[in-house]
C-alpha cells in the first residue's frame, strides 16, 4: 500500500467517524421543535450533545484539512465547484454553534425561539448538503483538462443527488431519536423511542433506494471503482437490525446498528470512487484520482509522521470526554445550555 491509498483510507476514516457522531448531533438538532414541547425539555435535549458538538466537528475539519494537504487539487476543484452549497454549510454550523452558547443568555421565550430554529436548520441544512455532495460525488460532476468545475451550482440539485441528501437526513434523524432514548428519561425517552420507530421504515426505504440506484443503473455500475460486494448489504442488514432492536427497547444496539450502517455507508461510497476523488461526467480519463491530484510523495510522508503522533491523543481525549458525558439527563440534571 502507497501513502496515496493510505490517505484516501485515512481520509474515508475522518468522514466515517463524522457521520456518525456528528450524525446524531444533526439528528438530535433536527427533532429538538418536535420533541422539545417545553423550555425544559428542550434545554435537556441540547444538553445531551452540549459537550460533544464541537468536539464532533473536529472531525468535519481534519478531513477538510487532510485533503486539502495530500491531494490538493481534489480540494481545489471541490471546494471551487462546490462553493455555494459549502458556504451554505459553513454559516449553517456557524449559526448552529452560536445558537447552542445563545439560547440560554436570556428568559425571553421569544428569544430562545428564534435560536431553537436556527439549531433546526443549522442541523438540517448540513445533513442534507453533505449527502448531496457524496451523491454528486459518485455521479460525477463536469471536471474539464484543467482539474476545473465547469458546471453550475443548479448542476449539483439533480434527483440522484437530492435523493442522497434526503437519505443522509433521514438516517441521522434516526441516529439522532435512538441517541436521545439513551441519554433521556421519563417521557422524553419514551417519546424518543416512539420516532425512533417510526423513522426507521423510511430509513430502510429512502437510502436502500438510493444505493440500488447507485449500483444497479447501468451508468452506475460502469462508473464502480472497487465493486464494494458485500459492505452496502451489511450496511443494509445493521439498519434492518437496528428496527428489531427498536422494538425489544434495546437502545444500545440499535445505536451501534446505525453507527455500522453509517460506516458501511461511507465505506461503499469510498469504494466506488476508488482510485478516483471526483469524478467527471465529460469523460473518465478527465476524473481526478488519488495519483494525480495529491501532493508530493515528501509530503504525504511527513504528514503520515504527524498523523500517527497527534491523531491518537485526539481519539483518547474525545473517548475520554464521552465516558465522563455518559450519564442520562433527568429533571434534575444541571443544565448548562
């Protein structure tokens, strides 16, 4: 294995682990109008990611800052083509990590209102944009000689691609429920586990049809990189798990089936791009691979060296962090949000 496949695996690991705990942090955002019916309710559903939002988003950053060091023209060409969509994403998380440090600096129920809502939409928006871009991703995008995006932001709003966003939502709305159920009690539990169940038929339904799209067409199958096999139906089979587990009020499992669906999720899309990053649909041999937009082989090395020195002390302290956090919120909890 070369250092470019290494980082294109590191950098799969980096939005894998996102997507799951980010993924329920946008989940538990989505709800909060919907389950939160009072102030203190609400205020203990976002005391339940409080200590962990930020720390979640890290991840988010790494994975933009990796690209941006082993294969920059992936970055250039993403981040250029894609600049409306990933400067809506940016203010959505922006707008989100004031609401959450805002809300509770005044008693105005008028006030604490308006930030609940700008927690909603700086969850939703996000959700679905990531899931548009790795649908858009897969599908291709026009990448003329030059590495440059010659399509339009309207280009990225096909159904495909919306369909991965509405797939990505869903499924971190459910992430999210089943989180709540674990970290609630009393009726905010059992109102968790009430949408859990029903969000879980459309979360089989919704991304199950957006992978057999991705696989099955006849354009999608020529366009598979590594034919991922097995890894989507695991995929499948842990979200399928995670409806048995609902049902039996076994919450802990559940949650790990959502978390290997989102895992096994990430990993198919990683593997059909492979060895590309973006595809073009002006023609295969204009797509960007990890060959060549990556960096120099010096570089990619000294960033190996960094990555195995830092990146285990950012996993035991965010470990640490979560086992401190592992309580359920009651009534009586403090509240710090």
């Amino acid at each position: 294995m070369d250092l470019n496949i290494l980082w294109f695996l590191l950098i799969a690991v980096l939005y894998a682990g996102f997507f799951v705990l980010e993924g329920f942090d946008f989940g538990v955002g989505i709800l909060l109008p919907f389950l939160g019916k009072d102030d203190k309710k609400r205020r203990l559903i976002i005391n339940t990611i409080g200590p962990h939002w930020d720390g979640n988003e890290v991840w988010l950053l790494t994975a933009g800052g990796a690209t941006f060091a082993a294969f920059p023209h992936w970055y250039a060409t993403f981040f250029s083509g894609f600049y409306l969509a990933l400067f809506l994403l940016l203010l959505a998380l922006i707008v989100r990590g004031v609401a959450f440090e805002f809300r509770s600096k005044d008693d105005d129920p008028r006030w604490r209102q308006v930030w609940d809502w700008c927690i909603f939409v700086g969850s939703l928006l996000p959700a679905l944009l990531l899931g548009v871009a790795f649908a858009n991703l897969m599908r291709g995008v026009p990448i003329d000689g030059s590495m440059t995006y010659v399509g339009g932001f309207w280009n990225l709003l096909n159904p495909y691609a919306l369909l991965g966003g509405i797939s990505s939502v869903i499924l971190f709305t459910l992430h999210g429920a089943i989180f709540l159920s674990l970290k609630t009690s009393g009726d905010l539990m059992e109102s968790s586990r009430q949408i859990a169940n029903r969000l879980w038929l459309p979360a089989v339904i919704v991304p199950g049809a957006y992978f057999i799209w991705t696989y099955f067409t006849p354009q999608g199958y020529a366009r598979l990189g590594v034919n991922p096999g097995a890894i989507p139906v695991v995929a499948g089979a842990a979200i399928v798990a995670a409806g048995y587990f609902l049902r039996q009020k076994k919450e802990g499992w559940a949650f790990g089936m959502t978390a290997v669906t989102i895992i096994f999720s990430v990993a198919t899309i990683f593997l059909v791009l492979f060895p590309r990053v973006m595809v073009s649909s002006l023609g295969e041999t204009l797509s960007l691979t990890i060959y060549n937009a990556s960096s120099s082989p010096y570089t990619l090395k000294v960033m190996t060296i960094i990555a195995l020195t830092v990146v285990p002390i950012v996993l035991i302290y965010q470990g640490w962090t979560y086992w401190v956090f592992r309580h359920r919120l009651t009534d009586q909890s403090k509240l710090e949000y």
